[in-house]
C-alpha cells in the first residue's frame, strides 16, 4: 500500500483540503503556473509551479528529496529573486499559525515542508512510495 494511502495520511490529506487550504492553495500553484508557461522563458518556473501544485493537493506521504547542481543553483537564485522568498515565508507564517494550537501541528509541518521546497524547488523531486 503506497504511504498516500495509508488511512492515517488520507485522513490527513482530507482534512488539509478542507482546513488547511491544499485545494484552494493547488488552483493557485496551477494557475501561477500556467501563467509563467505562457512565455518561453517562464517554463521552468512554472513547471516547478505545476510540482507544487501537486504536492498541495497529496501532501501526507510524498517524499522530497535531491540537491540542485550548477543549473538548479542558478534557477534556485531566480527564482528566490523572483518571489520565492516571498511564497517561502507565506508558508512559514501559516505553519506558525497552525503549529499554535495543538490539533494543528500536522498540518503546521506540512507548511513548513512546503517553506522548504518553495525557498528552493530546481533540483528537488516528489515521490510516493
């Protein structure tokens, strides 16, 4: 059984669309995307989008991992220039809010997962095991 659908984490998942903001989170991540694929040059920012995208939809479960290289590094600076930061901190506040009350650590962790990839997400992959 993959770790997305374990009960615990769909329980998980089910509740962070609701409450804790992963659909309406997930059509922002996709229409930024689509946005920035409008132009050539915005593709690999908007792919990195779309990536966010899903994992705000199937949070519980995923596994990030990889490092950026020389190319990932210069995306990585980029976008940071561009308004990482910026989404980074977002989610950093949200986790904050949520971590407050104890019923809403699970969901607090997962915005600062979510911090961690959108500070730096060329080079990072998203799997579910």
């Amino acid at each position: 059984m993959s770790k997305m659908l374990e009960p615990w984490n769909l329980f998980k998942t089910i509740v962070w669309w609701i409450l804790g903001g992963g659909i309406v989170t997930a059509i922002e991540y996709f229409t930024a995307g689509a946005l920035w694929c409008i132009t050539i040059i915005g593709i690999p920012w908007g792919l990195q989008i779309f990536k966010i995208g899903t994992l705000s939809l199937f949070p519980f479960g995923a596994d990030i991992s990889g490092s950026s290289g020389a190319i990932g590094c210069l995306g990585n600076g980029l976008w940071i220039i561009t308004g990482g930061w910026l989404t980074a901190l977002t989610h950093v506040l949200l986790g904050t809010l949520l971590c407050i009350t104890i019923v809403g650590i699970p969901w607090g962790k997962m915005h600062f997962r979510f911090a961690k990839l959108t500070f730096a997400p060329f080079g990072r992959t998203i799997s579910y095991n």
